[in-house]
C-alpha cells in the first residue's frame, strides 16, 4: 500500500473510530445515538442559517491550523496560538474602532493590524528561541496567559472605561457581509472565509515553491546541515515563528472583525488556538489537509450545540469525540498496524 | 605464568566482517598492557568481548586460570572487570558520590546513606590519588575530573583489572600527565591495566607490554623495553603491499589556498588549531594525516566559515576568507564534502533533488524572484544522479532512503558539479563499500587533474598515502611536517603522528 494513500486512509480512520466510540459512549449512558447524530447532522448542516454558523466557525479553525502546521512543518511546535489570536483580536478590534477611514483602507488595515500583533506575539519565543534556545513551548504556554490578562486590561481601562468590552468597531472595518447573511438566513457567515482560503494557497506557496520555504524546512529538518549550506539558522526560526503568529492574529480578526465586531474581556481562553493544533494533526500539517480538518471539527462544533435541543444529548459529548478522534491521530501508529494487516490479507 | 585475564583465539563475526580473528592478549597482573590498533582495527570489539557486551564465535577467555564465561556486563563487573569509557557514563546532574554509588547504593531502612557512601568515596580516592570532590556536581568538575570519577565508579565495584577506553583523547596534555600518576599509583596497589590506544608516546611511557591488531587479526604481543616506535607504528598499519590508485604525475601551478598562522578554538574554548601554516596549490591532492582529534575538524570548519577563527589568515585565491560567512566562502569557490554525511552534508528528509541544490537553490536557474523552479532541480538533479552513479529509483527519492554509499556519491556530485577552485573532501570514504571508495578516488583525481586544489582529510593511511601529491601531517593543531608521499613510509607517516619528528630530516617544527 502506497504511503500516500496511507497518509489519507489515517485520518479517515481514526475519525470513524471517534465516532464509533463516541456513540458506544452514547449508548452505554443511555442516549439516542441515532438521535444524536442526526440533530448533529442537521445542527450542521441541517438549513441554511446552520450551514452559514458552520463555515463561520470554519474560518478562524482553517487560520488556526495553518499556524500550527506552519511552524510544525519547519521544526517549530507553536502552542501559542491561543495567545496570537488574542492579541491578533485586540489589535484588530483597536483599529476598527479607532479610526475612521474608507473601508478600502480601514478593513486591511485591521486585518493587517491582527497579523502584525500575532508575528509580534510569535516573535518573542521566535527570537528567545534563536537566540538563547529557550524552548518554544515553555513561552509559547507563558505567552498565552500573558495576552490574556494583557488584552482584558487593555479593553477595561484604554479602550472602554471599566467595561466589560470594546464598543463596537466601525463598519468601514467590519467583515460582516449582508451578501453572505441574506443567503444564510441571517447567520453570522462574514467574508472572512475567503481571506482563510487566500492563507491556504499562501502557506501552500512560500512552503512549497518558495526558496524561503525551503530554507525553513530545512532549517526544522536539519540546523546543521542547513549552517553548512550557509542558510542564517536563527532568521529562519524567528521567521518561521513570526509567519505562523500571523496566521494566528489573522485568526483573531476573523472574531473581532467578522463573528462578533467587538473584543470582550474574557475569562478564559477562547479554545480555537488550541483546537488549531488538533486540526493540524488531523490535517497532517498540508494545507488541504487543515481545510478539511477544520470543516470536519467546525462542523460537529456548531452541530453540537443542536444536540441537547433536538435529542436531548449533552453537547459535551461532541468535545469527547473530538478529543477521541484526536487520540486516534495521535495513536496512528496502532491504525497504521491495523492497515498493514488488512493490506496484507487482501494481497492473499 | 601468573596471568589475570587470558583471552585465546577470540574470533568474532558480524554480518558480512571479521571483526576479530585469532586474537590473543595475556594480562599480567600488576601490569599495564597496551592493545594497540588502528581506527576499526578491532579493538574495541575485543574489549566488548572481555566485558560481556558481545559472544565471540571462537575463543575462550580465563580469568585468574579458570575458564569463564561472560554473557553480560555484570558478570564482567562481579569477576572484577571495570571499564572506564571514552565517553563518560555519567548523569550530569547528580553529585559525584551519587554517580559513584548508582546501583550499589548503600541503604538503611530503604533510605541511602550519603554520609556512608560520601565517606567510602573520599577513602577510596584518597587511596589511589584520585581527588575528586565527593558533593560536587558532576556538571560543574572538569573533563578530567570526570574521567576519575569514571575510575571510582569501577574501584568501588570492586574492580582489579581495568580497562581504558582511549582514555587521553579528552584530556588536556595536563591532564593526561595526571593520569599517567593515576594508573602508575593503581598499579603499585595492585592493579592491572588494560590501555586501547593508538598513541604510540603513551604506550612507551607507561606500558609494560604491548598487543597490536590489524584490521581483525592479532599480531602479536611485544615487551615494551624491547621495541621502539617504529617497529610498534610498522607492526600496527602493516607493510603489505596495498593497491594504489593509478594517477599521473601532479603538476601544480597557483596558490589557491594559503593558512597563514592560524589559531581555532574548539567547542570547549581549547585552542585545538595552533599557528598553522598550509599551502595548497592547483592541481594537487593534499592530504592531511593525524590522529582524530588533532584539530583537523576545527581546520575545516575555519577554512569554509562554519567556525570562528582567533587569529591568523586563510586566503583563497589571495582573497582574504576567514571572516566570511559559510554562504561567502562557498560562493568565492571552496565545495566541502563534510565529515559527517547525515549530520552536515544533507537533509534526509528532503529528496535528493532537494539536497542537490542545497547551497544553489537561491541563484539561477533553479530560482527566479524567489521562487523555485522545480523543473530545473530535478533536471539537474537527474543529470547528476546519472553521472555520479547514484543508484536510487529516481531524483524524487528521499536521501534517507539511500545507502551511505549513493548519499555520499550525491554529495560529491553536489559539490563537484559547483566547480570549486578548493575541494575538501573529509573522510569521504568512510564506511563505504570498495566500489565506492574507488569511484570517489577517481573524482578526486579528476578534480586534481582539471586544475583544482584538493584538500584530502582521512583516517586512513592507506587513503592518505594513495590518492595525495603531498601529505601534511598534524599534530596538536599544527603541521609538524610535509612529506612525500613516495618517499615515505606508513612507519614513519605513523611516528610523525604520534608527534615524534626526530627521525624525520625535513621535518618542519
């Protein structure tokens, strides 16, 4: 069996087991699976309004994996996307309501705003990391509650007074399309879903056909062999960091300036960075991959929250399959054996 | 005759080698015996042999006069066999007492007892003239430190014969003085020693007697007093006749590469490149002979800007270079065929296209405005591929999924199809099959004969003394002397190693 096709049929696989072990789950607490799964579907897919949430949700999750699979393909492990997205959040959100421009200048200029503060985010473990080896993880994971308590500073005391959130920004930076929301019922579908699919052919791109591209990975495969081909080692990993935070910031202003249009103090994280990570592993790190991944996990987030109305099951149980279907990625060398086995009894 | 350990007609086989054939090594007690060897002369096998780490097909080995045998390294330890290894087994963070006791604890009550066990330390260093702080962090001591903490740990297993494991290569000559002391005062309370080392000083200054091996088969053993270094150098690299590689007078012309003076810090801070001078000219093979360790890493690693050098010039072409970054001296002409293939000279998990255009990918044709041109990388890696022999099903193949062989052939490829005005070339036949070997000899002579300067750093004698015009030999970061390589010997190449130079009329010190 080819290694491509080995490459698909993972995944593929462990999502099945997560939802087969999810429905045992089901069955075992005494649930309606079929139930479920069907308010599940129709949570989904189910009408318009529903199908415009999904891609909704889509959006930031496509952003998010590509900024794990980023810096992953170039030897970087990025956990810090929650704390990108954040910063990425804020800035956006402080463009768009600090100004009054043309919208041909104010929306770019907030989403160029949130990319700019997540490479900065990203630059400093980036940098920590070229320059003294801390590892990345480590301040990736300090980083992330960092931009918390930083961002709901900011929004308390300079961009409200001791408010909860921001006002709203301005619509000449707004995401928001009328277009999008009459086609789905009035659901919050903004244009950002375009600005995740350009970031997908522009992943695709420096990775694959840019001499940039090839001195990142190989600076993630080998830092000796590419000191000795005369590559700067340093500038790569800081690069490397700084290109997947600002996927991550873009991330955010898909929340600031698109679902939402304001930034509000939060009390925890928002999740999405860190379901980034699961989504690059389910996409193995291409960036087709990711599209998928981020449709698949989208999808069952928005669905879930139709469970407990139509089937009366705890929406909970979508996160124990995510978090299933995760741990068979993770455990994908148990399905590559279970391949190998089957591949071998077919040849019989 | 009252010997300690007997190993007789130990024979060992891997897959495809003889490592051992027919050796033999009788240890005296109250002895140091030195086995003596080339690099992959086999020592270290024999050595695995005696502590349990491998079976041997034939032989048998006696301890004290009875017959043993050792199937694992515990049994070694309980019949007092201690190894003192070139790479320390030693975990940084624990203290040295902790090091020393680690799985012989000395416990009450489930708890260990560290005043006990740093008191049975300190009285075992104190024996011997070991001094070592018994508290210290094994992170925070020095090399040689470390090295007699290596010792303890053998000692307090209770060990009578011990075996050292290339022990000086570490060391500072400071060092290895103390040591010397340390196995001389072992020997007075009635130890013995067994020494692997290629370094034919120490074995005179401190051995009794002497084993050589050569490339598996056992030699023979010869008193210390009655030999010299010459004989010992022509017993370990042989005087039969090797096959020389055909090649035609050298003609050089230009200077290309010019070392003036020129001093290299290793990783550790050590000066390990000492005011050397070295010359290389169009169209000749230079080959730098020298036992590892000697500054011939740190040399090359100057010369193509991937080390920092201190002080002194290196000038390609006459063009100063030894402050350029690696991507510059590249660039001005110097293709380098690293040591360490997997390390340096690719990236395994890129395709050998990939790694073909490895320093190259930035400039026409195989990018434009920053972007690659896929098409002309693999054309160009299909061409090389054809012309260096490379066997792989094709140019889209992973390196990782090469033999050593065909990694290294498209390593050379690489680096000769830049046309480099200097070629180094180091170790560039290591682990490789006789095929091979040829085949990369070939291409250097080509070079050689196309005008270029080549720059030849091996292990090998035989390498050395084939494909070069010139031998430079270096010792302890410097050249000591430039021989003829038809006016030589392996004997004397082997004493000029070893840093002796008396002998030698011409040699430059």
């Amino acid at each position: 069996m080819s290694s491509r096709l080995q490459n698909i049929l993972v995944p593929v696989i462990a999502v099945l087991l997560g939802v087969l072990v999810g429905t045992i789950i089901m069955i075992i607490t005494g649930y309606d699976a079929v139930a479920g799964f069907i308010a599940l579907w129709q949570g989904a897919f189910g009408d318009s309004y529903f199908f415009g949430e999904t891609i909704r949700q889509i959006t930031p999750y496509i952003l998010a994996g590509l900024a794990v699979a980023f810096a992953f393909r170039t030897g970087l492990f990025n956990i810090g996307v929650e704390g990108q997205l954040i910063v990425g959040w804020l800035a956006a959100v402080w463009v768009g309501v600090a100004f009054e421009l043309p919208k041909i200048i104010h929306l770019p200029l907030a989403v160029l705003a949130a990319a700019a503060a997540g490479a900065l985010w990203a630059f400093i473990p980036g940098f920590l990391k070229a320059k003294y080896r801390v590892h990345e993880v480590i301040v990736t994971i300090m980083l992330n509650y960092t931009a918390l308590h930083i961002t709901n500073y900011i929004i308390r005391t300079v961009l409200s007074e001791k408010s909860d959130r921001t006002e709203s920004i301005a619509e000449s930076a707004s995401l928001r399309s009328p277009f999008f929301e009459s086609l789905t019922d009035y659901s919050r579908m903004h244009w950002g879903i375009l600005i995740a699919i350009i970031c997908v052919i522009i992943m695709w791109f420096i990775l694959e056909k840019t001499t940039r591209g090839f001195e990142l990975k190989a600076v993630g495969f080998n830092q000796h062999a590419s000191d000795y081909a005369g590559m700067n080692v340093k500038r790569n990993i800081i690069l490397s960091m700084v290109i997947s935070g600002a996927f991550a910031g873009l991330a955010g202003a898909m929340e600031g300036l698109g679902t939402f249009g304001y930034a509000a103090v939060k009390g925890g994280f928002t999740g999405v960075g860190f379901d980034g990570i699961a989504v690059a592993l389910l996409g193995a790190n291409s960036p087709i991959g990711i599209v998928l991944a981020a449709i698949l996990f989208g999808s069952l987030k928005v669905g879930a929250l139709n469970m407990p109305l139509q089937a009366g099951v705890p929406n909970e149980l979508v996160d124990i399959i995510i978090a299933l279907i995760v741990f068979f990625v993770a455990a994908s060398y148990m399905i590559r054996l279970i391949i190998k086995r089957f591949g071998k009894k077919g040849e019989k | 005759m009252d010997y300690v350990i007997e190993m007789l007609n130990i024979r060992k086989e891997f897959p495809g080698i003889v490592a051992n054939n027919n050796i033999t090594l009788q240890l005296k007690k109250g002895e140091i015996h030195a086995l003596l060897g080339e690099n992959g002369a086999g020592k270290s096998t024999l050595m695995n042999v005696l502590f349990g780490l491998y079976q041997p097909e034939k032989g048998e080995i006696k301890v004290n006069g009875k017959k043993v045998n050792i199937t694992n390294p515990n049994i070694a330890n309980d019949l007092g066999i201690g190894m003192v290894h070139q790479h320390f087994m030693l975990i940084d963070k624990f203290t040295v007492t902790e090091n020393i006791i680690l799985g012989k604890e000395i416990t009450s009550r489930g708890k260990i007892d560290m005043k006990k066990a740093e008191s049975e330390v300190r009285e075992i260093s104190q024996r011997y003239g070991l001094a070592v702080d018994p508290q210290a962090k094994v992170a925070d001591i020095s090399v040689g430190m470390q090295q007699r903490v290596e010792i303890l740990k053998t000692l307090y297993r209770g060990a009578e014969i011990l075996i050292f494991d290339e022990p000086t290569a570490v060391l500072t000559p400071q060092e290895i003085n103390e040591l010397i002391q340390i196995m001389k005062t072992l020997i007075k309370e009635g130890k013995s020693i067994i020494l692997i080392t290629h370094k034919l000083k120490e074995i005179m200054e401190v051995c009794d007697r002497v084993t050589v091996i050569r490339k598996g088969e056992g030699i023979g053993t010869v008193d210390v007093k009655d030999t010299n270094p010459n004989e010992l150098a022509s017993l370990m690299v042989g005087r039969e006749i090797t096959f020389k590689t055909e090649k035609s007078e050298a003609e050089p012309k230009e200077n290309v590469l010019e070392i003036n003076q020129l001093t290299v810090k290793d990783s550790r801070g050590i000066q390990a490149v000492n005011q050397l001078d070295l010359t290389i000219r169009q169209g000749e093979i230079v080959g730098i002979a020298g036992v590892d360790g000697n500054g011939q890493s740190e040399l090359i690693e100057a010369i193509t800007g991937l080390r920092k050098t201190d002080s002194g010039s290196i000038k390609l072409n006459g063009k100063e270079i030894s402050h350029l970054p690696s991507r510059k001296v590249t660039e001005s002409g110097v293709g380098h065929i690293p040591q360490d293939r997997h390390k340096h000279g690719l990236v395994l998990d890129f395709t050998i296209g990939e790694n073909i255009v490895l320093q190259t990918y930035y400039q026409k044709p195989y990018s434009k405005f920053g972007v690659m041109n896929n098409k002309e990388i693999y054309v160009k890696a299909n061409s090389l591929i054809n012309e260096f022999d490379v066997r792989t099903p094709d140019e889209f193949t992973l390196a990782r999924s090469l033999s050593g062989g065909n990694q290294q052939k498209a390593i050379i490829g690489r680096e000769v199809d830049r046309n480099p005005d200097l070629l180094i070339a180091a170790q560039p036949t290591r682990g490789l099959d006789v095929g091979a070997i040829e085949f990369i000899h070939r291409r250097l002579i080509d070079q050689r004969d196309q005008g270029k300067a080549v720059l030849l750093l091996s292990f090998e004698l035989d390498e050395i003394m084939n494909v070069s015009d010139r031998i430079a030999v270096i010792y302890e970061g410097k050249i000591i002397a430039i021989v003829n390589p038809k006016e030589t010997t392996e004997q004397e190449l082997g004493l000029l190693m070893a840093g002796s130079t008396e002998k030698k009329a011409g040699g430059v010190n």
